[in-house]
C-alpha cells in the first residue's frame, strides 16, 4: 500500500473514532434508498460528455437552481464528509442526523438550494457518474428525469486526454463504461431519460435546447443560450482550466478532433469496447 494510501485509511480512521456515532449513521443510511416524489433534473454521462455545458445552460433557467458542484451523492459509501459550496459541513452533518435515507438526505440539500434561488421549483445535480446508477436513483424519484450527456467516445477520450486534474482511464475502461452507460440508458423510460448528444447541443443549440425543456416540461427562455448567463451560472470547478470554453459561444468546433490526434492502438481498444453501443447512438464507427 502506498504512502498516500496509508495517510488516507488513517485519517479515515481518526475521524471514525472520532465520532463513532456519526460515522455509523453515515454509513448506515448508505443502505436505505428510500424514496421521494420530488422532480428534480439529473445530468450525467460520459466524462468530457458536455456534462457541465448542459448543466450549466439549465442552471440559466428561472425555474431551475442547481448545486455549484459535483456531488457524487448516489456513490457514496458515507456521508459524513460531504461538503459542497453551498453546503458547509456543519449544516451537511445536521442534515445527515435529521435523514433516514439517501433520498431524504438529498432531498435537504435540494431544498437549501431552491432556497437560495427564488422562484425556482426543480432542483438540478450533476454528476457524470450517476450514468451507471440510473435505475436506482429512477425508482427512488419516480417523478424525476435524467439527462444523459454522450458524445463521439473518440472525441471525449481525446478531451480527457488533454484535461488537467482529472482522473486517467486507460481507453479500454473508457470505451467500457461508454458502452455501460449506453446500456443503462437504453434500459431506462423514454419519458424518464432523454440522452443529449454533444455534437447535437453544439450544431444547433436553440433547437437542442427547446427539445429539453420540452422533455423537461419547462418554458424556453432566450437565456438559456446566453453565453454571458452561462459564465455567471458556471460551477466553481470551472475555473481550474478544463472548461475554458464555459462562457462563450458554443460551436462544434472540436466535433472530430480526435482525427489525426489520437494513436491508432488507442482508436482500435475504444471502439472495440464501444462498436455496438455507437451504432445504437448514430455515431460513426471508424474502419480499422
């Protein structure tokens, strides 16, 4: 085990002995979905899927208000030590001793954030890695929907590739959670889960937007294609250089740059883990 690993098993159990009885419950509500009829709006999917593009056009929108941040809520083991920008720790800790499940958990983080934005009535999360959670986080939410973000997986894994502070993935485990992600969101409702192309939201935005809101049941409004409402509604994580794009004009301009950019060897191990699921989803499969 390396260095770093040891720190962290230790400083994990420093504060478990440290309150024994909040660690417990932290993780004892991991075990208990519950349930809940609030309609909020999940966006998730591929890494450097336009995850945070779609969340932060939405996040425009009067009706919706949405976290500044990543939660990774449904993926994790204990809550305890979840902290969000607008959510301190104390205040997380209190809704934790106040929660009997993760729906009612999540349910008081959402209505601190409505409340911070007035007239807004849906809640919205991103996370691109509920994508392989979306059956369990349907049934818990019967009246809420999921937006799922893909995007050409060559193109994405070419994005990865370049971003800094994010987590690597080999392109066979790409190409493999892309074809998984693929699968549970053909698995889900159509009424439910809508996926959102990439390269659709960056070809005709207005279009692509007003089919949202429609899946959504939320009225188009100009702003959501403000590029200046956008940078204002941006997550903080924005600002550490992987979304630089984020405040101005969407284009397609990097639709195929994956072409003449990434290696061979890479293309075959994607493709050979994702050929099915790309057809499915209208993308191109390159000959090899």
């Amino acid at each position: 085990m390396s260095r770093i690993r040891l720190k962290h098993v230790a400083r994990r159990i420093w504060r478990a002995l440290r309150s024994p009885l909040l660690t417990a419950k932290g993780m004892s509500i991991t075990g208990r979905m519950g349930s809940s009829d609030a309609a909020h709006v999940f966006v998730c999917g591929i890494p450097r899927g336009g995850t945070s593009l779609l969340a932060t056009i939405l996040a425009s929108h009067p009706n919706i208000a949405a976290l500044n941040d990543e939660t990774h809520f449904f993926r994790i083991r204990n809550y305890q030590y979840l902290e969000l920008p607008t959510v301190d720790r104390a205040m997380m800790r209190r809704f934790l001793a106040q929660s009997a499940s993760r729906a009612e958990m999540f349910d008081r983080i959402a209505q601190h954030t409505l409340a911070g934005k007035p007239g807004s009535s849906r809640f919205l999360e991103k996370t691109p890695g509920h994508a392989i959670s979306t059956g369990p986080i349907l049934a818990a939410y019967p009246r809420a929907q999921m937006l799922v973000a893909l995007r050409h997986p060559l193109d994405a894994y070419t994005s990865l590739m370049r971003a800094a502070n994010l987590p690597s993935l080999s392109p066979e485990r790409f190409g493999a959670f892309w074809a998984n992600v693929s699968l549970h969101a053909q698995a889900a409702p159509q009424e439910r889960l809508r996926i959102v192309r990439y390269e659709d939201l960056a070809d005709d935005t207005e279009r692509e937007v007003q089919e949202i809101c429609t899946f959504l049941g939320l009225p188009f409004t100009p702003v959501l294609l403000d590029p200046e409402a956008h940078a204002a509604h941006a997550p903080d994580y924005v600002k550490h250089g992987n979304h630089q794009r984020i405040g101005q004009s969407i284009s397609a301009s990097s639709v195929g740059s994956w072409q003449g950019t990434l290696e061979a060897d890479k293309v075959v191990a994607i493709v050979a883990q994702c050929r099915d699921a790309m057809q499915v989803h209208g993308y191109e499969v390159p000959e090899l």
